[in-house]
C-alpha cells in the first residue's frame, strides 16, 4: 500500500475523534439521537479545523446500516464508501470549480430521484460561498422545499460572503481554531501512534505555526518527521519552516533597553544576511512586545501558552520596560507593518523605525522599583487597555503629536485623503474642534478633503476617545497671522523635539 500521511492517515472517522468542536458534535450527536435532523447544514470556520471530516462523519452516522445513530459501524459498504469518497448517494462537490448556474441546475435534476442505496441523498459542498449569485438564486428554491431523503451540507471558510437568504435556511455551526495545548495533545497521539521522536519544545513551535489549524499541524509533523527521522528538535522546526528563533526578539529587545544604536544596525543586517523573512521578523517583532504587555498586565502563562522557559525569560524582560513604553512601541510598530510589506527597500525602512524605537526602549520604568516583582494596579491595567488603540495621553494635547498622528493612521486607511490632508496645517484645537487650513492654490484638494472628511473625523475622534470635528479653510490673500506654509515650516521644525517632550524620546545624534 502506498504511504498515507498523517492527516489522512488518521482523519478522524467518528464523532468522538473530533478534535476541538465538542460544542458541534456534541450538538449533532443529540440531534441524532432524538431524530431531529434538519434538511441543511453550514459549517463555517477557519481552515483546517475539520468542517469536510466532521460532514463526512455525519453523512456515515445518518445512512450508516445501523442508522441513524451517533456512532457508525465503519464496517457497512456504505461507511466504507463514504470514507472513501465513492459513495454514490453521498457527493462532494467543489463549490470553487462547479459554482456556475448550470452545475447547480443539473444537482437539481438529480435531487428529484431517490438515493441509490443509502437512505439519504447528501450533497456535501465545500466552499459553498464561492457559488456565483445566480448559482445561489437556483439552489433557494431547493433550500425552501427540499425532498424529505435530501441533506445538504454546506463547508465555507467565509460565511459573511454566503446570502442571507441561504443562511436563514440552514442551522448554522461554527467552528474555532484549536487552542496550543489541544494542538499539542494531537500531535503527541500521532507521534505515539508512528513512534515519531520529537522533543516537547518542537511540538510547540509547530502548534503555534499552524495557527489553531489541526490538519496544517498534521502537514508540519508529516514533512518534519521526513526531514528529521532520527528525532524532532526545536531548531529543525526553525531551519525547515523558515520559523525566526524566539531569541532572535529576545536580542532585539535587549538591544533597545541597552541604546545600542550601533548593535541594532549590526543586528538588523544580520537578520537580513541570514535570511530571514522581513515581514515574518516583523510580525514576530509585535507579538513579541505584545506578549511583554500582556505580562505586565497580569496574564499567565496558560493564556499566553507558552513554555515555562520562554515566559520566565519574557516575563523578566517585561519589567525593564514601563508599560506606556510599550505601547507606544507597539503602536509605532503597527504603523508601520503595511510599510514594510510595500516597501522596495524593507532593510532601510527597518532600519529607520529600528533608531525611532532606540530611544523608546529604554531600561527602565517611570516607578521601577515599584514596578520589580509586582503586577500593575487595577488602574494602570484599565488605562493600558484602553491606550491600546489611542495615542499614548499627554496632560497638554500638542497640535503636532496630534495632527502627524491623524496623518499616520490615515495613511493606513485612506491614503489619498492622508495626502491631501497633509498639505494643510492645523491652526488651533477648540475643544472638540479642530481647525485646520489649506493654502490658497489648493483648493481642489480643500474640496476634497470636504467630501471625505467624515472618515478622519472618525479617526480623529479614536484618538481622543471622544466626538471630534474638522473645520477646514482657505488661506486668505492678505494674512496679518503667520502664513500657513510658515506655520507648517515651524511645525516640521520642532515636532521632533516635540515627540521627545511627549514620549520621552531622545534627539538622535
């Protein structure tokens, strides 16, 4: 016999196989039982989770010989056939491939006669939400007055793209990602059943790379186990799957505690020369300080699930950092993110956020000898969750941490607005008004702004956690004031020193 990998080796074959969705089979089992089956079923959820195995199990449990009943005997021609995808009452159809009109006008042909052999005719569809409007259109009919031997089951990825016209007629089940610890037990039943060597520490690097996917788990243990028969380390999950270690960030972080300009630059071309991937490195970078916040805040090691050795190190860490800091680390990194993906020059770009950030990471905190040792007050917790998504506070707004702020976060949502906005200056902050001006050639790019204006009031008012309004003008011919470009001449002059004032910034030599 051919060889089988792991995940359809041991594709779960009953309902109390099913990993992680006891909710679902649990639900489907008492339907069963109590003979309560509906006429449609949707599964929605992330891939690799199980939606099409646990369709499969149903449609066996249903026209098993023994059925229907919650446990199928697997030993029928019928479960044989299902499990093998050669059932002719049991069809799984493509909803990528055969999602024009005229393939769902030939299943509804075929619906009109009875099962060959099983007691029910089920059309298991995958990726359902793919069906095309009219395709969708001549499967509601269908769905309104299905014949009583006739069970759909629909598998998408993507609910919120699936009509509402199509949900209301079918009972809804949705499925989550596995959590690190259920992934890990899965992966320690595979390697008992193979006699695969592989240490605890890679089994965790491989569950937390497969974001809550059991089969892509499955997948990673296949190709590792290939790659290493001899035994499973932590640093072979590293070199075959591309992975940045966790001292990597580690590193990184002492660096911006200690200012080591130098060290940086060193350390951000070795992560280049080495040859990881920029955007991985980055995204490892956030989680990295997200994970020393979330510490800070009072989570433990099974809500962050990590390994006692990573979260005593991180844990450490966290306190060399102040917890606004942090965020305003954090928030400078997010900013950034889409930069970097876009970027033809992600080396320098890094770089460059990299000695923004120098300054930030400095050793210690405001109340450190408070800090050592303790968790933060119920004050402190409430205040940096809610300047998670905020600008860090500052006793006195400055109109210029303010505008490049709305300026920034703009320029991830709409960047010809952010463009347009940044040729105006602000004149003064009036409560919850902000007075903004244009100079006088750019009025079409004032009109603009006036249009669109709705979205950065929206953004300007997350900033200050409260309703904002934007007043736009015109630059007058004849100005006893400062000119706008004179304005923004001074503005651009000193909101470096600005930035340093608020956030504790040093200037860079």
């Amino acid at each position: 016999m051919s060889y089988q990998i792991l995940s359809l080796k041991y594709r779960p074959q009953t309902f109390d196989e099913i990993w992680a969705q006891d909710h679902v089979k649990d639900t489907l089992k008492r339907a069963i039982a109590q003979k309560k089956i509906a006429h449609a079923y949707l599964f929605a959820g992330p891939r690799g989770v199980g939606k099409t195995t646990t369709a499969r199990i149903l449609a066996k449990s249903l026209c098993c010989v023994e059925g229907p009943t919650v446990t199928a005997c697997n030993k029928c021609s019928t479960c044989k056939e299902i499990t093998q995808s050669r059932n002719m009452d049991v069809l799984e159809i493509d909803g990528a491939s055969n999602r024009r009109i005229e393939e769902i006008r030939e299943l509804r042909e075929n619906i009109k006669y009875l099962p060959a052999a099983a007691r029910y005719k089920i059309y298991i569809i995958d990726e359902v939400h793919m069906l095309t409007t009219e395709a969708f259109n001549a499967l509601l009919k269908t769905l309104e007055e299905p014949p009583k031997n006739v069970i759909f089951i629909f598998a998408t990825t993507a609910p919120h793209k699936v009509p509402g016209t199509i949900l209301s007629r079918c009972q809804r089940f949705d499925f989550r990602k596995a959590t690190v610890e259920e992934i890990v037990k899965r992966l320690v039943y595979l390697a008992q059943k193979e006699n695969i060597k592989v240490s605890n520490e890679a089994l965790y690097a491989i569950a937390r790379r497969s974001e809550g996917a059991i089969r892509d788990a499955e997948i990673i243990l296949d190709q590792l186990w290939a790659f290493r028969p001899e035994g499973i380390e932590l640093n072979a999950v590293y070199e075959l799957l591309g992975i940045v270690p966790e001292r990597i960030f580690h590193q990184y972080a002492e660096l911006l505690i200690n200012q080591d300009r130098k060290g940086l630059i060193q350390f951000v071309d070795h992560i280049f020369t080495t040859g990881y991937d920029t955007i991985e490195f980055f995204t490892g970078l956030i989680e990295h300080f997200r994970t020393l916040l979330l510490i800070q805040l009072g989570m433990d090691i099974k809500g962050l699930e990590l390994m006692p050795d990573d979260f005593s190190k991180r844990q450490e860490q966290s306190k060399r950092f102040s917890a606004s800091k942090l965020l305003t680390i954090i928030t400078s990194l997010c900013s950034t993110e889409e930069q970097v993906k876009r970027s033809l020059l992600p080396k320098t770009l890094l770089e460059v956020v990299t000695l923004k950030l120098v300054s930030v990471g400095s050793a210690q905190p405001e109340h450190s000898s408070e800090m050592r040792g303790t968790s933060l007050s119920d004050t402190d917790k409430v205040k940096a969750t809610e300047n998670l998504q905020s600008v860090p506070v500052v006793n006195e707004p400055d109109l210029s941490i303010i505008w490049q702020t709305l300026i920034t976060r703009l320029r991830t949502k709409k960047v010809p607005l952010a463009s347009r906005l940044d040729l105006a200056v602000p004149l003064r902050l009036d409560n919850d008004t902000l007075h903004i001006q244009f100079p006088k050639r750019h009025s079409l790019n004032r009109d603009y702004f006036e249009e669109n204006k709705a979205l950065a009031e929206t953004t300007l008012s997350e900033i200050f956690n409260r309703a904002m309004k934007i007043v736009s003008e015109l630059q007058p011919e004849d100005s006893a004031s400062e000119t706008a470009q004179g304005k923004k001449e001074q503005l651009e002059k000193t909101r470096l020193t600005k930035i340093g004032n608020v956030f504790d910034y040093e200037e860079l030599d």
